[in-house]
C-alpha cells in the first residue's frame, strides 16, 4: 500500500477541503500573503474552526468563488 501526496478521504477534513478547493482556484494576487502563507496552511490542519477562522475563510471563500448576484 502505498501513500499517494494527496490526502484520502478519511483525512481529508471539511477545513482542509475547503482550503484546497481555494487554492485550485485562485490565481496571481486572488490572496493576500496572510492568507496564503498563514491563515489557510493553519486551519487546513483543523478539524473544528473557531467562529473567527470560519468567519475568515467564508470571506476567502465569497470572494474567490464570488456571489455573482448583482
């Protein structure tokens, strides 16, 4: 058995998937350097986001996946 660099989904935790997702899609300047390098490396690694972490990555997320609905 060999362990492949990408994780399974018995270890692909609802933060860290969200986080991946992000990176998928963002290019260039889409984050800022915090976000990139600090904040989502961080609560990729968490099982359970604190109200401020979720509040975070739900902007990150607004704003890479954008709400479209102008």
């Amino acid at each position: 058995m060999s362990l492949s660099p990408t994780a399974s989904p018995a270890t692909d935790t609802a933060p860290r998937a969200r986080v991946r997702r992000i990176l998928d899609e963002c290019v260039g300047s889409d984050l800022s350097s915090w976000e990139k390098n600090e904040f989502l490396p961080s609560v990729a690694n968490r099982f359970v986001l604190t109200e401020k972490q979720e509040k975070c990555l739900a902007g990150i997320e607004a704003r890479v996946f954008g709400g479209d609905d102008d």
